[in-house]
C-alpha cells in the first residue's frame, strides 16, 4: 500500500497547494521525473523558482520536503549538520529575557557552569552565541506585550539526530528553568 503524502517538512500538503499551487503528491512526482534525488539542495530550490516560479522561502520548504519524502535527508537536518530550536513563553518583559542570557552573573543563575561565547547580540532582540562544543546556538526574543515574551534557542551546527534530540529535550529544560528564574 503506498503511503498518503500529506505532510513533510512540518509543512501540510494543503498549505503548499495554496501557496504554490500544488500538492505535495504533485510536486514529488514532477520532482521525481526533474531527476531531483540526484540533484543537490540548492538545485532543486534554483529549479522551483527558475522553472516554476516558487518564491524563495517556500522553493526552500518543497526542496526540504522532497528530500524528507524520498529519504534524503532526515528530520532536523540541514547542509550543515542538524539544527533544533525551542520555544517557550514566559512571564517577563522581554528585557529581563534578554538580560538573563547576556550577563554572564544572571545566566549562571538559571544555566550554571555553563562557559560559552557571545558572538553578537542585538538588544533585546537576538543573542549569536558559540557553545562550548563548536556548535552554535542562536537566541531570539520576541515581545508579547509588556510582561510576557517569547524566547526561541535555535542550536545548529549538531553532528547527528541524536545529538538533536539530546539538545531539544536540553533546551526545553532549560527554558522551563529560565522561565522560573524571570517569573520569581
């Protein structure tokens, strides 16, 4: 029995026919017959925006999907190793959030004997940190209104699925420990 494709990249074959104007099953079987699971990301991305007119963010999503359906790549994968991110909404202004992650006193506070690096920050914005294992993790905040914001690790550059799920279920536990910390 061949399995109903309804669903990849986190995306549902609705939503990519409304936004590009096919279904996943039509787009894998025109994919498929482009000769695309020999075709490198980038590729198969240049060939829905060239060919058919995909606009960028969603010719990434269907290039994703694709690889996901015909097994060329697995969940949280990207060129570059595997990328997780979590989020989590908290009780605090998003200044505090963004206080708590910078200063280095405040941080040890909610994620102790941690030592890592600050590449860039953007107040009360965004936080590019090198973690101490070479991978990076990305921090952004988003205000939702003024005593509550919304803060999303991203975590990249992982080496394998394991290692993915091994920091999604480390990120969810230590926003949920940030998340005590700012609503004392």
């Amino acid at each position: 029995m061949k399995r109903k494709v309804d669903k990849f990249g986190g995306i549902g074959s609705a939503a990519v026919a409304k936004a590009t104007g096919r279904t996943w099953a039509e787009w894998l079987g025109l994919l498929d017959k482009a000769g695309a699971s020999k075709m490198s990301h980038r590729e198969i991305a240049q060939r829905l925006q060239s060919r058919h007119k995909v606009p960028d963010w969603w010719a990434q999503m269907v290039a994703v999907g694709y690889e996901q359906a015909r097994g060329l790549r697995v969940k949280h994968q990207k060129s570059d190793g595997f990328e997780i991110s979590v989020t989590k909404t908290m009780g605090a202004p998003v200044d505090r959030a963004f206080a708590a992650w910078k200063d280095g006193a405040l941080r040890e506070k909610w994620l102790p004997r941690t030592p890592l690096t600050v590449r860039k920050a953007t107040p009360h914005k965004s936080i590019r940190i090198l973690w101490p294992d070479g991978t990076t993790l990305s921090v952004n905040f988003w205000p939702k209104g003024p005593l509550k914001c919304q803060v999303v690790p991203q975590h990249g550059k992982l080496a394998t699925p394991e290692a993915a799920e091994k920091m999604k279920a480390y990120w969810i536990e230590k926003l949920e420990s940030l998340r005590t910390f700012l609503e004392k």
